[in-house]
C-alpha cells in the first residue's frame, strides 16, 4: 500500500476542539435567543433529491450544487445516444438524482409543504446546519459552510419583521459586539421609485448605481445611469432619492414627496413605518436593547425574491461585510405547489461573526473551558485511590481526569499545561494516609492541601 499524503477536499475545513467550544459559543448564544422569541429547532437531510434543488437558485446557482452519483453502476440508465454524444450535462438526470443541499430555504419550504398538517401556522423555525457550494474556494469563501437561519411562515404581520431587528440586536450584543447597524429598505420602496421613472425594468440596475455614490459620488452616479439607460429628466427625479440624508423620519418624509404617485412605493413606506413603530413599543417596556436601525434604500440584496421588507447587519468595529442579512418572500412554497404561505427570515453570518470576534478577542474565558482538574497517576495505589474522587468531581458536575498511566510528574504537568487544565490534584502516599490532597493552581503555582469535599466545593 503506498502512503496517502493526508489532505482536505479543497473548500473545506477542519474544526479543532479550541475551535469548535468558540463555534458553539457563538452558536448557543444566537440559539438561546431565537428560542425566546418563540422560534423552534428543526433540521433537515444533508442530500435532496436533486429534483427538489434544480431550478430554485437560477441558471447559475445550479452549476453550483454539488450533485452525487447515484450508487452501483450509474452509467446503466442512460439511453445510448446520450453516451455517445459525451454531454455529462445531458445525462445528469439520469447519472444522478440526488444532491447535497445549498442552502437551508428550499430544504425548509419543502419541510412547510410536506408537513403542512401537523405544523400549526405561523409557523416559526430556526436551522443551524452546514450547506455546500461547489464555488471556487477563496479567502473566505468555503465549499462547505454553516447557514444559521431563523424564519417564520404563514403571518403576513410586520410584528415578525420588527422582532427580527430586536433578534439581531439582542444575540450580536450578548456576543458582545458594540457597535453594528442594522439596515432596512422595503422592495416595494425600490419598485415604486423605478415606477415614477417609468423604468420598472431597469430597478436592479438602478440600486447598483445608487449603492455606489460614498465610492463614486454624485457625478459618477449620474454618469453609470446614464449608462445604464436612464435620461437626464429620470436623474433630476432620482436625485432627491440619491442623496437622501437625515433621520429615518426624514428620509421617509422625503420618500413621501418623490413617491406621491406610487401606490406601491407609499405602501412600502407604510410597511417600513409600522416596523419602526413596533419597534419602539417593544423598546417602551424598557427592554435594555436599543437597535441602531437605518433606513437604507441602497440595499438591495435577494430583489429576485424578496417582495417586502429587506435586511442586512454591518458591523463598524471591523472591516467586513455583512454578518446577516434577510427579508420578506410572498410565495416560498410556490415552488412546491402550496400558494400563498407568505414568509419572512434572516440569516447569521456565523463564520465571519467569528472573525470578528476573534478581532476583537470577545471569545469569553468559559468559551475555553475544557478540564478543570486533572488528578495525578503516580501509581497502581495511588490509581486505585482516585478512582472515587474522580467520579466525585464528576458527579459534581465538574470536568475532571485522572492521567491514565503512571508516567513521570513532567510529562503529566505538560498534559495539564497543553491542555490548559487549571488545577492538577496530587495524590502520593502523604496525601492517601491523611487525606488532605494537593491541590496546584496551574496559572499561580500556588499549593494547597484540602480534604476531597473541601477540593470539590472550590471547583464547583
């Protein structure tokens, strides 16, 4: 047998133990919030039936997911004109039929649709698990990455949006993030500004623009409209929308004015307005949170199936994109056959809430926590004697370990160090006749002899 040289499938990544206490740190915290809105766990198959995936995330989301082979010969089904013309693309129905998921919003729909009569409406869900994209791996960009996803089904009510504002901002603050924004925009603010113009077609293009005037200024966003397809007089009409500024009120009393004649553009503004005042009843109550929310009509993303509301969180302690993000759908069951369920998510940007995290060294001491105490093996007496104690620490509910072998005192002393245990117990022949045991503080060197009772209430 030759030797393999050990190597990870490009795009993905190993979590080492220190890693994983600081991914389910950030996990649980989000979790817990999420659980005290209401919102339920559930979780769904790493592979669909390719079936379910195909045609869901446009031409090229498709080439992205990552189809398995089916098992056995999975050549055999393929009519034989299809082999000779070598078209891999051609046969994929027949090669494969099931694909590992690439993300957890179609997954969920089909959840929804599957089971619609045992799950009561709304129906609220939060899923933390991994997809897969067959991207090209970068800085940042993985083939394999956990989506954290919060959504609830089947309520049309704006109180849902205004909850999520409160959710971003209660989990990003018990991570100890300080200073992050949470913007807002409404698709239908967007639809009813590309209406006034009279270029309903040209709304993607429009927000691209826009969203480039603090790099390019007003000129150059003039200039790419231009460009783009807009006139001179779209532009004069455009540019209170450009350089809207003020207060959220403001922006939306300026909104008023240049979408007067769009009854979809005022009813976004309507939308956005509710949100807000919902907002401020919850905070009325004295709730401690108090979410820095903008008005941003930049934002754009998902506008080929958001229909309301729309979200994204930045945070300004770090230089890094968006670390959530999320709107409103009106037919995410559409696709399955099951009209008219309106929904509304976001979505935690896990890995990068990590990075900024580890910037900004927030990972609390406990995220760390593995053994508090290892005992020491000096040898077959001293084994036998710890024995009780350590089911003792155990049952105390403190993590504890006896140093399986009687190896030499260094050797142990560097296990507890790597490992960063803070306490060893020392158990030789002085400790078993009195009773009173040594125990070492790891980070001060400090020694002190204590009866096992006395041991486990100090580490409790």
């Amino acid at each position: 047998m030759s030797n393999i040289k050990p190597s990870l499938a490009k795009g993905t990544r190993d979590f080492s133990p220190l890693e994983m206490v600081k991914r389910n740190y950030i996990f649980d915290t989000i979790k817990t919030v999420f659980k005290k809105y209401g919102y339920a766990e559930i979780q769904t198959p790493s592979m669909e039936n390719l079936s379910t995936l195909t045609g869901k995330y446009g031409d090229e989301g498709d080439k992205l997911i990552f189809k398995i082979l089916n098992s056995g010969d999975y050549l055999v089904k393929v009519k034989p004109e299809l082999l000779a013309q070598a078209q891999s693309n051609a046969m994929i129905s027949s090669i494969s039929e099931k694909a590992l998921r690439y993300d957890l919003t179609v997954p969920f729909a089909r959840y929804v649709v599957m089971h619609q009569n045992e799950i009561s409406l709304p129906f609220k869900r939060f899923q933390v698990q991994p997809v897969w994209r067959a991207d090209r791996p970068q800085k940042g960009r993985y083939r394999e990455f956990y989506q954290c996803d919060v959504d609830v089904v089947g309520s049309d009510s704006l109180l849902n949006e205004a909850e999520f504002i409160l959710i971003y901002q209660e989990a990003l603050s018990n991570l100890g993030l300080k200073d992050f924004t949470i913007k807002i925009n409404n698709r239908k603010i967007l639809s009813g500004i590309a209406e006034v113009i009279g270029k309903p077609e040209l709304i993607i293009d429009m927000t691209v623009a826009i969203d480039k005037l603090d790099k390019i200024g007003l000129d150059g966003v003039t200039k790419e409209l231009i460009e783009r397809g807009f006139t001179a007089q779209d532009i004069e009409k455009l540019k209170p929308v450009i350089l809207l500024e003020g207060n959220n009120e403001q922006k939306l009393d300026s909104l008023k004015s240049v979408l007067g004649s769009s009854a979809t553009g005022l009813a976004g503004i309507q939308e956005i307005e509710t949100v807000f005042d919902y907002v401020k009843a919850m905070l009325g109550s004295g709730s401690g949170l108090n979410p820095d929310v903008e008005l941003d009509i930049t934002l754009a993303r998902g506008l080929n199936y958001y229909t309301g509301c729309i979200f994204e969180v930045k945070t300004n302690e770090v230089a890094m994109g968006s670390i959530g993000g999320g709107g409103r759908y009106d037919d995410l069951t559409g696709m399955f056959g099951l009209k008219g369920l309106t929904g509304v998510g976001v979505s935690f940007g896990a890995d990068r809430i990590y990075d900024v995290l580890y910037e900004l060294n927030l990972f609390p001491e406990s995220a760390a926590a593995g053994t508090k105490v290892l005992i020491s093996n000096f040898d077959k007496e001293a084994e036998k004697y710890a024995l009780p104690i350590l089911q003792q620490l155990r049952a105390a509910g403190i993590a504890a370990e006896l140093y399986p072998s009687s190896a030499k005192l260094k050797k142990q002393m560097s296990y507890a160090d790597d490992k960063h245990i803070p306490y060893v117990m020392l158990i030789g022949s002085d400790e078993m006749q009195s009773g009173q045991l040594t125990l070492k503080d790891m980070q001060s060197g400090q020694q002190q002899k204590l009866s096992a009772e006395a041991i486990v209430g100090l580490l409790k």
